[in-house]
C-alpha cells in the first residue's frame, strides 16, 4: 500500500512538472470582410457594395418568383391534361433555373472581388495588421486565421475576434 501510495505521489510530481514546461497554443478567427465594412461604413466604396448585394438580391427574389410562377402553371397545365404546354414549362423552367445559378455564381464573385480590393487598401491592411497584433497580444492568442481560410472548417463562436478588432480600429481612428 506504502508502495502504490509513493509510485502515486510520484507520478502527479512529475506531471506537475512537465505542464508547466507546455505552452499552449491558442487559435482565434477574424472576418475580415466585416471589419473592412465596417472600418470603411462611411464610404462610397461601401456604399457601392452594399447597392451591388442589394441589386444582386433583387435579381435572385424576381427570378425565384418568375420560377414560382412557371412551377404553378405547368401544375395547372399537367392538372387540365395539356402535356405539351407542361413539356414546354417544363423547359422553361429548367432555362430559368440554370440562368438563376449562373447569374448568382458571377455576381458572387463579381462582389468578392470588390470586397477583396476594398480590403487591400495599404492604409487598411496596416491599421488592420497593427489591430490584429493588439488583440492578439492582450488576449493571448498565438495564431489567427480569416475566416474565409478553405482550410477552416469549423471553429467555435468564442474564437471569433472579428468584433474586439473593429472596435480596437474605431478606438485607434478617433
């Protein structure tokens, strides 16, 4: 019993004394296209963007609804019998629906590309750098990645500095 009691008390000392010797690692995540929205919310780059995603929005419910309504009559048309007019809809509604995808893919990127110019604006990549550096610095993380990263599947809310990097941007541009 002594035996154990000692082997017992010697393992928790040698662990006490390996952790603290491991440093930890600690991961955070940042949007950066919302920072850049809001670190430039008064421009007309912004301004611009924000019609683009409106106008684009739009496009897609008055597409959608034009879909809608194709769907309803080539019902209305299988309903009464006539398979031609439905074969005909039919058509149509898969020319629709394709022109919807291809019209939301180009748009996507059509707006990425603006966001991603809007974000490498030299003035905005250094204050964003020296923002991240603080954050990162009085919150202890060791590595912070975009959100945006392919490689990032999945991270928890808590990890999220997006908010504690704007608000060290507004608190530095005043």
């Amino acid at each position: 019993m002594k035996r154990i009691l000692i082997f017992v008390t010697g393992l928790l000392l040698l662990g006490s004394t390996i952790a603290p010797g491991e440093e930890l690692i600690t991961v955070a995540v940042v949007d950066i296209n919302r920072v850049a929205m809001a670190f430039f919310r008064n421009s007309s780059a912004v301004r611009e963007i924000e019609r683009f995603k409106t106008e684009i929005q739009e496009e897609v419910n008055r597409l959608t609804a034009e879909i809608k309504a194709l769907q309803e009559q080539k019902l209305q048309a299988q309903e009464a019998g006539n398979e031609e007019r439905a074969l005909t809809l039919d058509q149509q509604i898969y020319q629709k629906t394709q022109y919807l995808r291809d019209y939301y893919r180009v748009k996507t990127q059509q707006l990425e590309e603006r966001q991603r110019k809007l974000t490498e604006s030299s003035t905005f990549l250094q204050e964003l750098k020296n923002a991240l550096e603080y954050v990162a610095e009085t919150h202890g993380f060791s590595v912070i990645f975009k959100s945006t990263d392919p490689d990032l599947l999945w991270w928890h809310k808590e990890v999220d500095i997006t908010d504690l990097v704007i608000e060290r941007l507004m608190g530095s541009a005043r």
